[in-house]
C-alpha cells in the first residue's frame, strides 16, 4: 500500500476522502434549472446586488441583517420639540426611528428660525411612505428627504 509521501495517509482512503466532499458539495448546490428561468440581472459597475431569498431556504446565510434606511429633514417644529419627543411621536404613529438628531432649520429669515426647530431623523425603508403623509404632521411642518453633501474627495457624507 502506498502512502502520500505530503499527506501520510494511504492513497486509497485520500480517494474515499474527495469522493465524499464532492458528494457532499454536489449536495449543497443549487440545482441548475431553478436559477435557468430567473430574468437575467444587468451587471453594472459598482452596483450592488441584495438576495432576497428567505434564510431558511439556503445553506449560506447573512451574518447581519441589512436595514434599508431613509433620511429625512423635518423642519418648523416648536422649538419645545426634543428628538425624544419627535420620536415617541412617530414610534406611536408606528414609524420605526433609527435615530433623530437635532439639525439647521432652512426656514428663509432669522426672526423664524427663532421660534422653529428641525430634525434629520432615519427611519426604516418601509416607513417611508408613513413619514410623508400629511395627516400626520401639523399644518406648517415641512418634510423633505435628506439631502446629502459631498465631502472634499466627491463621496457622500
């Protein structure tokens, strides 16, 4: 009987060995004629890709799941306005906050800025639609998406 001079273990049981991990592996892939039938996805430079199929469906799983968020401005608010007020406000209204920070107001003149306040609050991606409904809001508060700046090297902050 020879022996794998690398190895030390018999060649016939090394044989046995990768018989069984491509049995194995044959098993854990996905069948070929259920990824035929998908739609073909456009490959674009730098653009990302999320999987949507269930976590219980597939052996390779997310380590974290990932939350789409969006930003908003939520201007002309009562300058008695906290974030924490604003969020157990939208928690009760059942809009999931991330997180709310006070930010600048962008009403015109200094006189109204006095007497107003303005939040960048982040909400789940399904929430979206909740946030600008405008039964939700008092008359005069103004909500926008958040508009991002460009740093010094052209990426967003």
């Amino acid at each position: 009987m020879s022996t794998g001079a690398s190895w030390g273990i018999p060649k016939h049981h090394r044989r046995s060995a990768a018989k069984a991990q491509r049995q194995l592996t044959r098993v854990q892939r996905p069948q070929a004629s259920s990824l035929t039938n998908l739609p073909p996805v456009p490959a674009r430079e730098g653009h990302k890709i999320v999987g949507t199929k269930s976590e219980t469906d597939t052996l390779v799983k997310p380590g974290v799941t990932i939350v789409q968020k969006r930003v908003f401005h939520i201007d002309n608010l009562d300058v008695n306005c906290s974030p924490a007020l604003l969020t157990d406000y939208l928690l009760a209204n059942g809009i999931q906050v991330i997180s709310c920070h006070s930010s600048k107001s962008w009403l015109r003149s200094r006189e109204e800025r006095e007497f107003a306040t303005a939040f960048r609050v982040c909400v789940r991606a399904d929430d979206e639609q909740k946030v600008f409904h405008p039964d939700l809001w008092a008359k005069g508060v103004f909500i926008r998406r958040w508009q991002f700046t460009k740093s010094h090297n052209g990426r967003q902050q």
